[in-house]
C-alpha cells in the first residue's frame, strides 16, 4: 500500500466531516490541529463543518491549514489499522502532510508552520491556477506574462498558475484553441516565483524546526523521486517546495515502477485516483487505486460508508501486495 495525499484544488466545504466524531483516529488528529491553532483553530473548524462556506473558503488562510489537517488526519487513520505504506507521495501541501505522516517534521511544528505559511501567502498577489487538459509542448507559447507552468498531473494535465489577468487571458486563448481548461479553487499562483516573496520570509521559521530523516519512504513531486535524508533535513527544500512546479506525473511513474501496490488517495476526492488510473501499471492491474473518500461531496454517511469499504478492501490484501513490493 502507498499513500497519495492532495494537495491545493481538492478541497471542498466539509470534506471528510462525516468522519468526525465518527471515526477516533480521525476525530483525535482533527481536534489537536484546531488547538494547535490556537484563537484561529474554532474559526477554521467552523469553516470546515459549515453547511453553506464563506466567500474566503478557498483562501490559503482556510483551505491550505484545513487540507494539511484532514490529509494527515486521514493517514493516520490508515495508518491506525496496521498497514505500513511502502511509500507516501503528496501534491502540493499533501507533500508537507506526507512528510510529517513520514516523521521528518513533528505535527505541532506542522501545524505551526501552516499558521505562518497561511499569514505569510495571504499578502502575495492576487493569482489563480487553471487546469488545462493539453501536453506541455500545446502551452509553451503562452507561458509569458506572468503565467508559469505550476504542475506537470499527467501527460496531458496541466496546472497554469500566475496573475489573475495574465491568467484570464491565457484561458481565453486556450477556449479559442477548444482546448479544455478550468479554474481550480486558488486565490494565489502557488508554485510559481510570484510566491518567491513569502517563501522568503517562511525561511527563519523553517530553518528553527527539527526536521528529521523519513521513517517511511517519502517520493518528492518536487524533485521526481524518493526523497534523501539531506533533502528532508533541509529547511530551505521544504520552504522553497511552495513556489516551485510539481512533477506528480514522472514521480508517481516513479513510485509504480517501484513498488506494486495499492495506491489509497487519503484525503477530499478522487484527484489523485483518476490520475493514478491513467498509468499502465494501474490500467493493466498491476497496481490497483482506492480513494477513501467519495469522488464528490455525498453527505456524511457516504463519507463513512467508503472509508468503511476502503477498510475492508485493502486489509484482506496488504500481505499480498507488500509482498509483491
């Protein structure tokens, strides 16, 4: 088994709140990231569970603290019914989730570190990204003008990031070229040097934590493999991982190439599933996916009712794929 964990975009109003108060492992894990958050944590709980979410949503001052501590709550979860992963990869802020699941940075310091990244990102220039589904090769022309190449998803699943007029235009002309593209849920051009700014001022806070080597092998989207002790230890990587354009699609070749297994998405959605379906490894079964939440917003039964059914479909066949790993 190896844990895929979302990152910016997933996110969406009371993802995996059918589990609280539901399952411990995951309620426990929830309610110390909100005290951890100190006179934030009750405000950004109520921004979770809300039934109808405010306008801001979708501001790294809620989705990206709400994303660490639900992708991490989730593993952990996993991680409580006995199964040891063979590998963890996160995109985006999933990689921070992966990381601290992997040991190389306590909880309380992760935690501490999103309340500083969600101040520090809130200043940056207003900016979006854009899902595009073309090859990397169909939007070189327009990646000018303040719009950056923020992640290669699959071979033809993009992430445009940058300003939001560059950006609007950069849709406009994809329309025109009937090529697919949409907005994701982002007020800021994560991974591009428009966050450069911010990264920079993170420095200090990074550089005062205790960053450990990986207990668990941990693949970077940043840098396309399985991460060294010397990256994990360096607080500059993980600073500068923010701004910097995701690799999912060569990593998670990576991982497959390395390991034949059953891939668990552990966190809102399905993203990281139907990218993961795409791989030959996947579609000719030799790897098999399982989200553990539904692909959609479902209420809060169907929220249990999968995690329940991820349980019982990936313990009778852990032995069996750790082996083949």
């Amino acid at each position: 088994m190896a844990l895929l964990l979302p990152g910016q975009g997933a996110q969406h109003p009371r993802m995996a709140a059918g589990l609280y108060r539901h399952e411990e492992v995951f309620t426990h894990w929830m309610d110390e990231a909100f005290r951890l958050l100190g006179p934030d944590g009750a405000r950004l709980r109520q921004e979770w569970l809300a039934e109808r979410p405010s306008a801001a949503f979708d501001d790294v001052s809620v989705a990206q603290p709400l994303l660490y501590a639900v992708d991490h709550a989730l593993g952990r979860t996993v991680l409580e019914w006995g199964v040891r992963p063979v590998a963890l990869l996160g995109h985006s802020v999933g990689e921070f989730a992966a990381a601290t699941l992997a040991g190389v940075v306590d909880f309380a310091d992760g935690v501490r570190m999103m309340r500083e990244r969600r101040e520090l990102f809130a200043r940056t220039p207003p900016g979006g990204m854009l899902a595009v589904s073309a090859g990397v090769g169909e939007v070189a022309g327009l990646l000018r003008d303040g719009v950056h190449l923020a992640a290669v998803n699959a071979s033809r699943q993009l992430l445009l990031a940058g300003a939001s007029q560059p950006l609007e235009r950069a849709a406009r002309v994809l329309r025109e070229r009937e090529i697919v593209c949409r907005e994701v849920p982002a007020r800021q051009a994560f991974h591009t040097p428009l966050v450069d700014g911010a990264v920079e001022a993170s420095l200090p806070g990074w550089r005062s934590l205790r960053l450990s080597p990986p207990r668990l092998t941990l693949y970077s989207a940043y840098t396309g493999g399985v991460l060294t002790d010397g990256e994990a230890r360096d607080p500059d990587f993980w600073a500068w991982q923010a701004s910097r354009p995701v690799h999912f699609a060569p990593t998670l070749s990576a991982l497959l190439a390395a390991h034949a297994c059953v891939l668990v998405e552990a966190g809102p959605g399905n993203s990281l599933t139907m990218l993961a379906r795409r791989k030959p490894a996947v579609a000719e079964g030799r790897c098999a996916v399982l989200p553990l939440l539904p692909d959609r917003p479902r209420g809060e039964e169907a929220d249990r009712h999968a995690v329940a059914a991820a349980r019982a479909a990936l313990l009778p066949t852990t032995d069996t794929h750790e082996e083949a790993s």
